[in-house]
C-alpha cells in the first residue's frame, strides 16, 4: 500500500504539459478542482474525466501511475459511498430501515462524490508528475508575491511546501523499510483487531519520527553551511516566463470551463 502513494513524485519527459509555464499549471489545475465540484449531472462528468484522460496521455504518464495515484483512497471511497446511501433520504426508497435509507439519490450521490473525490486526486497527482519541486516552489512564490507587502513569509512558505512535497516518497520509503525491519524481526503488524494493530504502529512511528528529525537536522545544517538566508537576494537559473503554449493552454481550459458549466444547463435527469 505504501508503494502506491505516488503524490509528491516528478517524472522527467518533454510532453507539453512539462514545458508549460508551472504558474500556469498551479492555475488550472485550481480552476479544474473547483470547478469539478460544481458539474452535477452525467454528461459534466464524462467531458471532465475525458479531458482528465487526455491530458495524462499528452504527459505520457503509463495507466498504472494513475491507478497507484488511486488505490490508497479506495476504503475512503468505499466508507463515503456507503454513508451517502444509507444516510440521504430521497423520494420512493428502495429500502428503509430506522434512519438507514437506500435511494436512488443516495446512490446517485455516493457515485458523484466518488468521482469528483477521483478527478481531485488525479488533477494534484498529475501536477506532480510534470512538474518538478524546484519550479513549483519558484511558481508558488511567484502566485503569492502580492503578499509580501502585507509582510507575508511568502518564500518560506513556498520552500516549505516544496520540501513537504519532495519528501513525501522519502518518507513512504523509509516506512516501508521499517516495517520490512520490523517483520524480520517477528513483529506482527496485520492480524489482531484495531487497538492491537495500532500498538504495533508505535515500533513504526518511533523510528520513522526521529528518521524524519534526523533528516530534517541534516537538510537545515546543509542550507546553513550554503548560507542560505531565505529569498531576498537571491538569483533563479531558470527565470519564468509565458509563452504561446502558454496562453494556448489557457484557452483550452477556458473552453473546456465552459462546456462543463453549459452542461449543467442540459435538460437531462441526472
């Protein structure tokens, strides 16, 4: 399970999706999120899955990646799905037993959470993958610059998220390695019930926290011995900057922000 949490990890390629401009995927990808959360009928799904899936195969990101990107959330997929049919009253039940009620429109919601909470992940996983910490954090910086005249730690948060999501995979990796430790050495981390499988995360917490103490010491005593002293001053290798593709990209999204905004007008039932 913990070598299919991919969020955080960056995969190099020369897709178009790469070479855009990381303000400008930061943007969109927000624009989507939000917007997905507002399509309430069939034909508003279907156009932004499909626009989903045509922009994992211009990245050239394999089918697996996506589906590891999705395994980890399938029990909450599955416990929210179950609430929103048994919970959501609606009109001529299929079953009703106390407060517990099973509906067309309990089922109708538990699909419609199911899907947006699939196209959230997918759209922050695909952001990830074609684009690297180092221009996220530039990108970040660069969004949130207005800030800093009201005195805001603008690069400190950005560097900060950028760490956060640059060592995700390193932590994962170093849990798996712990638990891998822990097995050989007898301990018994999946049977039992739930208060005896969480006294067995306690010889899996300790080490990874102060694996991760650690590594935190390590990272702040190597920017110090870099003198690094935050972002006034400093220079970027890689100076941002939009171009055709660019814009391109943003007309497309505002086209495809309108068909999914006209469909919710469609005189369709669901």
């Amino acid at each position: 399970m913990l070598k299919d949490i991919t969020i955080g990890q960056y995969f190099p390629g020369k897709s178009v999706l790469h070479r855009l401009d990381p303000r400008i995927k930061i943007v969109l990808a927000l624009a989507y999120i939000i917007l997905i959360f507002f399509v309430d009928n069939s034909v508003g799904f279907a156009l932004s899955i499909l626009f989903l899936g045509a922009c994992y195969l211009i990245a050239k990101i394999p089918l697996k990646m996506i589906l590891k990107s999705l395994k980890p959330i399938v029990p909450i997929l599955i416990f929210t799905g179950i609430l929103n049919m048994l919970f959501i009253t609606g009109e001529d039940p299929f079953f009703e037993w106390g407060i517990i009620s099973i509906s067309a429109d309990g089922i109708y919601m538990a699909i419609v959470t199911a899907i947006r909470v699939i196209c959230l992940i997918a759209a922050s996983s695909l952001l990830t993958y074609v684009t690297s910490p180092i221009a996220l954090t530039d990108a970040i910086e660069r969004l949130l610059k207005p800030l800093k005249y009201v005195k805001f730690p603008v690069h400190e948060l950005a560097m900060m998220m950028s760490i956060a999501l640059r060592f995700i995979p390193t932590l994962v990796e170093e849990t798996d390695k712990i638990m891998a430790a822990q097995k050989a050495r007898g301990a018994d981390l999946e049977s039992g019930g739930l208060m005896q499988r969480a006294k067995a995360l306690v010889p899996i917490l300790i080490p990874l926290f102060i694996s991760a103490f650690r590594r935190a010491e390590e990272l702040a005593l190597a920017m110090e011995c870099r003198c690094y002293h935050g972002g006034e001053g400093r220079t970027r290798m890689k100076q941002l900057h939009l171009g055709s593709a660019d814009f391109l990209a943003c007309g497309v999204m505002a086209v495809v922000l309108c068909a999914l905004i006209g469909a919710n007008f469609l005189p369709i039932p669901w």
